[in-house]
C-alpha cells in the first residue's frame, strides 16, 4: 500500500508523457481546494515509559523508552466532475531511543483517517511502522507515503475542502492523557523536557 516518493513521482511524470503522446486530453483543474492534511494534536507524539507511575506525574527522561513525533503532514489531490477524490500523503515522523529502552527496534502504529470537515470519520486505516535504531543512535528520521487515498463525492458540487485527512499515532489513554499535559520528550530534545 505504501510505496517509496521516487516510484510516485516516476509514475505521475510518465504518466504525464502518455496523455501527451495520445490526442492532448486535458484533465481540467481541480474544481476547489483539496483536503486539508494534518496531525492529530492529542496524538501527534508517542511516548513510553518504562513504568506506570511516570505516565501519572514526575515523568523523567530516565524512564522514557521510545518517542515518536509527527513533524510534517503533506497532501495533494486530484479529482474532476462528479469523480471521486484521489489523495496521496506524505507524512514526516521523528523516533527517539530513551534511556529505557530494550534493544534496538521498536513498533509503532499510526493511523490515517478521513473525515467530514470537523463532523464525522468516513474511513479509519491503521499502519505499523518498525524503527531500527543504528548502533549509538537515539534518533531516526522517516518518511511514510500513502500512495492513493479514495474519497468518495455524492455530486460534483461537493468539493476537497469538505474532507479531512487526519493522521496520529494509535495511543493509550495514559498516552493521551500525558500529552494533554503539554509534557514532552520529542526525539531531539537531549535530556531535557519541552
């Protein structure tokens, strides 16, 4: 389902050779705004500690294991009369390596969601994405690609900017209650909270 942004970007540049070489077919312009991309802000960041009572107050970075952070949430979009969006997305993330943390590869899980602007959830996905820490690193940086989100329109008239793509790590409540703290450990904070 995810593929690397060179094959997408080889695949939309050749694919834009053969519309030239058959009859000049235009594809119109997207008839209004795309969906707006973002992070969830109570999941944006991913944290975990060795123990519980970390999660309940006095967090300190010696009992952070893994972190994780959405940095940059990019989207573009395609869709003419009464067809159906097509999204891609580009999603930045940030992984740290904490002083608690067992071994050098960790799991996390993301989700992707579409959603009517600030109403209801039309389509929820979720994606694992393993991080392998090189030896003597505590950060690593990835980027994920959606290649092809499908947003059905009931008309022509309706347009991107009726949707939401929403993107955030899948959390514990214990998660989402210390990130509604505004603590944090991001993955190139040292040792200090932020």
């Amino acid at each position: 389902m995810r593929q690397p942004i060179a094959l997408l970007l080889m695949s939309f540049s050749l694919a834009g050779c053969q519309v030239a070489e058959r009859v000049f077919e235009e594809v119109p312009d997207n008839p209004g705004a795309c969906p707006s991309a973002l992070s969830l802000y109570d999941a944006h960041r991913s944290v975990e500690f060795a123990s519980q009572a970390s999660y309940e107050g006095g967090a300190l970075f010696s009992d952070v294991t893994f972190t994780g952070e959405v940095l940059a949430v990019r989207s573009l979009c395609r869709y003419y009369e009464d067809r159906p969006i097509l999204a891609n997305l580009e999603i930045d993330m940030g992984f740290g390596r904490g002083p608690a943390a067992m071994g050098d590869t960790h799991t996390y899980r993301y989700f992707v969601a579409v959603t009517r602007r600030d109403t209801v959830v039309i389509h929820r996905e979720t994606f694992p994405i393993t991080v392998r820490f090189p030896p003597g690193e505590d950060r690593v940086y990835l980027q994920e690609t959606i290649d092809q989100i499908t947003i059905p329109r009931a008309n022509e008239d309706i347009a991107g900017d009726n949707f939401e793509i929403i993107v955030g790590f899948e959390l514990t409540p214990d998660q989402v209650a210390w990130n509604r703290t505004g603590q944090r450990f991001r993955a190139n904070a040292g040792s200090e909270t932020n």
